[in-house]
C-alpha cells in the first residue's frame, strides 16, 4: 500500500507540472490535433512514470548456494535465555507509523478509484443498451438515431443521434455534417479514454481541466474541418443562429452549443488566423521536462553524498555497515557510573570495525563521532549487512546477554528472510564464543529495521551498568569473531 500511495502523489504532481507547462506555452497555439493528442499522451505519461524504477545495484549477503547449505538451528536448539531486550526512545513508532496514515489513505484512494470505475462501466453498458434498442437509419454510411433521454443533436461512436426528418434541410445537414467529422477523427474514444483517466485521477482538478480542453479542442477542430466544406462565414452565421433558436436547450443536448461563452471562443478561433509552423517548435520545451520527472521519480533515491563511501563489493570483499546507536543530542541510556549509550556504542563500533578491517572486511561508521543523524539517513547506506549496536540497561546490575532483532518487513521479505537467516547464524557462533545470547525476534518497532534495503540487524551488546568506561578487548573480539564467521558463511 505504501508504494501505491507513492504512485498516486508521484502521478498526480506529475499531471499538475505538465498540464501547467501546457497552458502556459501550448493552449494558445492553433495546433488543434497536436494538442489533442499532446494531452492525451502527457496524461498517459502520468501514469506511467510513476512505475518506471531503476534501482541502484547494492550486494546481496546470501546466494543461492550459501541458501541451499546452510543449515540453520531451530530456537529449540540454541537455548536462549529469556532476558528482556528494551526497544529505545529513538525507535519508539511515531504517530505516522502508528497508526499506518499512509495506508488508510491508499485504500480510500484505491476505494474511490474502484467506485467511479464501477459507475463508468455501469452507465457505459448502459448506453450501449439503449443504443441497440433504438431503430437507425443510415445515412451517407453513418447509423442515425431519434433523441432519446437527453442525448440530441450529437454523436456517440458510430451513431449520430439527431432528428431524422432535419437530414434534408441546410441546418440539418450542417449539424450532421459537424457530427460525421467527430465520427470521422475518432473523438469518442478520446472522451471514453480522459473518463477512464478522471476515475484513477478522481482528485486532481486538473484532469478535469484537461477533460474540457479535449471537448474544446474537438470542437475546433470539427468547426475548421467543417468551414472548409462550407465557408467560414457561412459556418459562423449558422452556429449564431442556432444559438438564438435554443436557448433553453439542456446541457447535455447538443455538443455543437455548449454554452454561448464557447461559441463566441470558438467563431473567434474559426476566424483567426492559424499559428506559424514556427511556433511548433515550443514542443520541444517538454523534453527537459519530461525528463526532469523521470529521474525525478523514476530513480529510487541513492544514499547522500556523506554516504558515498559505502561502495558496492571490491573484489569479493564485504562491505559491513556499522551503526553506533544515538549520537548527539539523543544520549540514549545512561548508567549509574554516569557513561552515556552513545559513547559506549560508539567505542564498541570502532573496536570492532579494526577487527574486522584485519580479517579483510570493508567496515563503514554510519558516523564515526559524536553526531545525532536521522534514523532514515542511517538505515540508508549499502552494502552487504548493516549491524546496529545498542545497550541495555538492567537497575539490578546483572549481566545480560547479547540480543538481536531483525526486521519484519512484509514489503521486502527477501531482506527480511536474509536478515533472520543472520541472525540465526550470528546466534549459534555467539554460543560457539562462549557467550550468552537471546533468541531473535522479529521487530517492526525499529525504525533503522524497517528502512533498511540490506539484510540488517539490531544487536544489544548487554547490560551498561556492568560496564566500565572502556569495553573489554577480549568480549569485543568474541563478538566479532562470531560476527566475521556469520558473514563469511
């Protein structure tokens, strides 16, 4: 749901920014087909840009192989002490993800979608009903049709619907002859297709623009169309007529009259003359544009610049990304000797990244000095794991052991199953060390967790009150033995 919520934003800012660039430099333009077709095409880029997603390559921990023979313990197997793991203030859920806002709102938006889709096929089947029913006649190969409900003096696909006995007098046949030319250039489908646009659509004020910019642009392009066969003036006399003939027609009766505000743009547009070929190079003002929008939302966001240095494997070396939790203004625990979380995770971090930089892994700090960084910045760096190490904090002074959680992430379960797969092996060759550990547990409680895009973990290290202010050696190197053994596995 999260990434049809992206699809709607991404696809509606899309047709707001193009329908803008049309008015602004196309509307004017005498270009009539052009620009029918140009809003049609900008409509259906709209919806398509959106979907179109080129990733950045980051490395996958587990093949295929390393899959098929790794064996992993069962919970029964490891022997876990059942010791508390404490979630931390920084990566309480906030409201946003609480109460999963993004969500409700694609499911409403999905909802209202369905529904005007379901009334567009509804009244359209309808319509077709009611056409089949009604005797025609032919006329010049076109099927005509007597006035039913509404519908007068306008055509529907291959029908023309008009009062058959006004064929043979002059205002007749103009009016049939305006019809036949809508037929002829294939209108109908364009209104059938911006209908089925305004239901995906449905909160975007500006496809219901575009829907009136179409009609206006059919009408223009049926009155130039027309007045070629019978005169400008001519033509003209004939629409003002009929203007003072009905005034009390009904909205949906006659698409020659729409309002009398159109007639007068309309014999304003018949009588001027057409833009320069010229002026057709304006559409050449799209392409940046068009462009712009695709790397725009058409890239799925790299890590920043300050994250550079998290390159993709050289040479076969992993590339372990290392999060000192907190850092800054978040100090996150404090023991009773007064040393604060993020000092400790901090010196932990780099104790264990010199472990691992001997046995020829890559190590990146998410930061590598006492700075606050946004939970999303850091769970966005890549490589071939991310190992977030946090403390807990226990009044009674015992010794904790080690706790891991990995992430529940029901819209990347391949992470997520690489993730457990970790967690499960860093588990047995914790044991192996001599240390004591926690099962693993699933969390969507932790933000690093659920915005991570490589198998990631958070690990608790245990209690801070039984620690000093530096960290022993020799439990830091067990740790990244174990944790070195599970990567290379």
């Amino acid at each position: 749901m999260n990434n049809l919520f992206s699809y709607s934003i991404e696809a509606n800012i899309s047709l707001l920014i193009l329908v803008s660039l049309f008015v602004l430099a196309f509307r004017q333009l005498s270009f009539f087909r052009w620009n029918r077709l140009l809003l049609i095409a900008l409509v259906s880029f709209c919806t398509l840009v959106p979907l179109l997603k080129f990733k950045t390559d980051y490395v996958k921990l587990i093949d295929s192989k390393t899959n098929s023979n790794q064996e992993i313990q069962s919970p029964e197997q490891l022997g876990y002490s059942n010791a508390p793991f404490l979630i931390e203030p920084e990566e309480q859920l906030n409201l946003w993800d609480r109460i999963e806002l993004k969500k409700i709102l694609a499911y409403a938006y999905l909802l209202i979608v369905i529904f005007f889709l379901t009334r567009l096929v509804y009244r359209s089947l309808k319509l077709v009903c009611c056409l089949k029913k009604i005797d025609f006649q032919e006329h010049q190969g076109i099927k005509v049709i007597p006035p039913f409900n509404r519908f007068n003096n306008c055509s529907i696909f291959h029908y023309i619907i008009m009062d058959k006995s006004a064929l043979e007098n002059p205002e007749g046949k103009l009016i049939f002859a305006h019809e036949a030319q809508h037929i002829l250039k294939g209108h109908a489908w364009d209104k059938l297709y911006i209908e089925l646009m305004c239901c995906i659509f449905w909160i975007n004020p500006a496809i219901y623009w575009v829907r009136k910019e179409l009609h206006r642009l059919h009408e223009f392009q049926v009155d130039i169309a027309v007045a070629e066969c019978y005169g400008k003036t001519d033509y003209a006399s004939f629409l003002l007529n009929m203007t003072q003939q009905n005034q009390q027609l009904d909205y949906m009766q006659s698409r020659i009259l729409k309002n009398q505000n159109e007639l007068v743009e309309r014999i304003d547009r018949l009588m001027r003359n057409l833009s320069p070929r010229t002026k057709g190079y304006q559409y050449l003002l799209f392409v940046p544009c068009i462009f712009v929008l695709i790397v725009s939302f058409s890239f799925i966001n790299p890590p920043k610049e300050k994250i550079s240095a998290t390159s993709a494997v050289k040479n076969g070396i992993k590339t372990i990304v290392l999060d000192p939790g907190h850092g800054g203004k978040d100090s996150g625990a404090t023991n009773s000797k007064g040393l604060k979380e993020k000092d400790l995770t901090l010196q932990a971090c780099k104790m264990i990244q010199n472990e691992l930089e001997k046995e020829g892994f890559q190590v990146v700090l998410t930061h590598s000095k006492d700075e606050f960084m946004m939970l999303k910045d850091r769970a966005a760096f890549t490589g071939d794991a991310l190992i977030s190490i946090h403390f807990d904090i226990d009044p009674s002074n015992a010794k904790q052991p080690i706790g891991l959680r990995y992430p529940k992430a029901a819209e990347l379960p391949k992470i997520q199953n690489q993730s457990r797969e970790l967690a499960f092996r860093l588990t047995t060759n914790l044991k192996n060390q001599g240390l004591s550990t926690q099962k693993p547990v699933e969390s969507h409680s932790h933000a690093i967790l659920r915005g991570a895009k490589i198998p990631a973990l958070i690990v608790s290290l245990g209690n801070m009150n039984t620690f000093s202010n530096t960290l022993d050696p020799q439990f830091i190197s067990a740790f990244t033995q174990a944790l070195k053994t599970s990567l290379s596995e």
